[in-house]
C-alpha cells in the first residue's frame, strides 16, 4: 500500500497563513504555494495533503514550536502518513524545535512520524537585522505603534476615520488601476482593508494585538540567541534535513536608477529593501558560521557568484541559511519564494530587491522541495 503523505507549511515572522475572507482580497503568507504542491504531488501519483499552518505572530521561538504542535494536532492524528515539516525564515527554526530532542517531553506522539524537515530562507545562525532592531528596542518599539495604528484604525470607535482614510486609499489603488500601473502591496493591503466585515476587523485587531503584546522573536533571532539555539536544538536521528539558500544581489546606484525603481512605489519600496539588505550585515563578525563541506560552498558559488559571502536576500544572509543538504540554491530576495514576485498580474512582489525571480524559478525551488521530502518522480 502506498505512503499517504502530510506536508505543512510552517510560517515565519508575523506567522499567519491568510488574511481576509474574500478570495478576491486575502492576503495569503505561502500565496499560490499550497495550490502548487497539491497539484504537482497529484500528477507525481502521491496520495497527500498540504496544510498552511499559524504560529505566533512575534513571540519567541518556543511559544511558536507548540503553536505548531497546536495546529498540526488538527489533522496529523487522521491517519498514520508520513509527516514533513516545510518552514521559511523563522518557521524554519520553528520546524527545527517541533522534531528536536528538546522538546520531546512536550511533543505529542504524531512528531515520531516526521520523515523530513525543509528550512527556506532561514536565519539558522541569526541576522544581524534582528540585533539592529532589538538595539534600543527599536523593533519593539515599531512593533507597537504597528498595533496602535491598526487598533485606532480598524476598531469601531474610530469606524468614521477608519472608512474616509481607506476608502481614500481605495479610490487611488482605482486610479492606479485604470492609468495600468503594476500592481503593488499596497493595493492589496488597500484592497483588503477597504471593505471589512466584523468578523475581519476583530481578527485583524486580535492578530495585531498579539504583536503588541510579545516581540520576544527580535531577540530570538539575533546571531548570539541563534548559537545558544544551535546548542540546545539536536538535528532528531531519522529525519532528513535540507535547506533552500536565497540570495538578491547586492543594492547598487545602477539598479536603483533604472526606470521601473525611479517610479513610485516601486522606488520606495526597493529603498526599503537596500536599508534593510544593509542592516542584515552579510559579513558581519557576529554571525559564526561553522565549516561548509565543499559541496555545500560550490553550490552557494555558482548561483551567486565569487563573492557569495556578502549575499543576503535582503533579511537574512545567505551563509546564515546553510543547514543539512542543500536542497536548491535561488537567486530570490527573502519573500520571492512564497510566491511574491515581480510577474503581475498574477504575482505580486512584496519587496523591490531586482532578483528578477520569476514563475519559473518558482516552480523550481517547491520542485526540489518536493523531490526532497516525497522523492523524485520516476524517470
């Protein structure tokens, strides 16, 4: 009898699978990425399920690993299949806690049946972004007033503000829209926002309020917290570990002034992107990488080049991401790979980064994840 199979998605830093009700409007963290894998595993022959999983949003990583055991708990005791954890950034430390001798007292008997653990874009030794915005709780900081913006914005004492502002914004996403402007983020958010029921404003409200509560995962992911994590996190004897490495090219002037980055949002956007491609201190002395085999250092060079050590993929450096076999190595900045890329009007990108990542190497990188955790396709 052939293997069934559970393959689930384990989010990163924010943690949700999907806002919104609206198909037309939702916001999706792995957008088009179940619809994907569930696709390709039925034309490879493979009886399975792929599950979007949520965590907590900003807290530390051991709230998050038993908000996985939560979520998996739903549906892994249905049926006795193989097991396979897919994690990206944070989610993949995440994935990493939930198999780990660790935490085998608090887990529950179905974390046995996990054959594979894939980690995408994942801070496995930290990101010197995170110590940059835990300095002076900076982040913590942006992260609460993130809650009081969205609390005053979408609680029904400030319904009237609420309505004229999003609307607004709504109306200028239209005009957009009709002068064939690429779609951005910002028409999504606006998109989402503009017409909420109660049911969404209450779950925004409670999502966000839980980021103003905990920003435990700042620290957590600073390159010092990450060694200690390391040390007390063993790889489980019987499970596979890979990794997917991402990496955007370096921000220069050239890119920056080309035509699609001078025109807003675009603009804006990839300045967000070079600001934060620079705090994520690819050479920074505080990351301590171990030793990579050969194999592992000649994979990193041909996709990225000579100078693959200064790679980030804009969050998280490259080298950070090395852990088990290298599964895929993408020229992708760090939100290409769920599906947010420059390639409308099915894609839209979140980040500006002129990886120039497109459908097709999308495609590739969930291929080898899938290859990894369920096998090759026969010949």
């Amino acid at each position: 009898m052939a293997t069934r199979h559970r393959v689930y998605l384990v989010p990163g830093f924010f943690g949700f699978t999907q806002m919104g009700d609206k198909e037309t409007e939702r916001i999706a963290y792995f957008q088009h990425v179940p619809g994907l894998l569930q696709q390709r595993l039925k034309e490879r022959g493979i009886d399975a399920q792929v599950h979007a999983v949520a965590s907590s949003p900003t807290s530390g990583l051991e709230a998050r690993a038993r908000d996985v055991f939560r979520e998996m708990a739903r549906t892994a005791n249905e049926d006795d299949a193989a097991l396979h954890l897919v994690g990206h950034s944070t989610g993949g430390l995440d994935a990493r806690s939930v198999v780990s001798p660790r935490m085998a007292q608090e887990a529950p008997a179905f974390v046995k049946r996990v054959r594979s653990v894939v980690t995408i874009a994942t801070p496995h030794h930290g990101t010197p972004l995170a110590t940059f915005f835990h300095q002076g709780d900076l982040g913590k900081t942006l992260l609460r007033y993130l809650w009081l913006f969205t609390f005053l914005t979408l609680h029904r004492e400030a319904m009237p503000f609420r309505a004229a502002a999003l609307q607004a914004c709504y109306r200028l996403v239209l005009l957009g829209e009709r002068a064939e402007l690429p779609p951005n983020l910002f028409n999504q958010i606006a998109r989402l926002t503009a017409d909420l029921s109660d049911s969404e404003r209450e779950e925004l409200i409670r999502f966000f309020s839980q980021v103003g509560e905990d920003q435990t995962l700042i620290r957590d992911l600073m390159p010092v917290s990450a060694q200690a994590f390391n040390a007390n996190t063993a790889d489980r004897e019987g499970v596979r570990y890979g990794s997917v490495v991402t990496g955007a090219p370096p921000p220069s002037l050239l890119r920056r002034l080309s035509p699609r980055m001078l025109l807003p949002p675009d603009s804006f956007l990839y300045a967000i992107f070079c600001f934060l491609y620079g705090r994520s201190a690819p050479l920074s002395a505080e990351l301590r990488i171990p030793e990579r085999t050969p194999a592992q250092t000649q994979a990193l060079q041909d996709a990225f080049g000579g100078k693959f050590e200064s790679w980030s993929d804009g969050i998280v450096p490259s080298r950070s991401q090395v852990w088990g076999q290298m599964v895929h190595v993408a020229k992708a900045d760090h939100l290409d790979v769920l599906g947010h890329f420059d390639e409308p009007e099915k894609y839209i990108s979140w980040l500006k980064s002129g990886s120039r990542f497109q459908e097709k190497d999308f495609h590739a990188v969930w291929e080898r994840v899938l290859d990894f955790t369920v096998g090759r396709p026969p010949a």
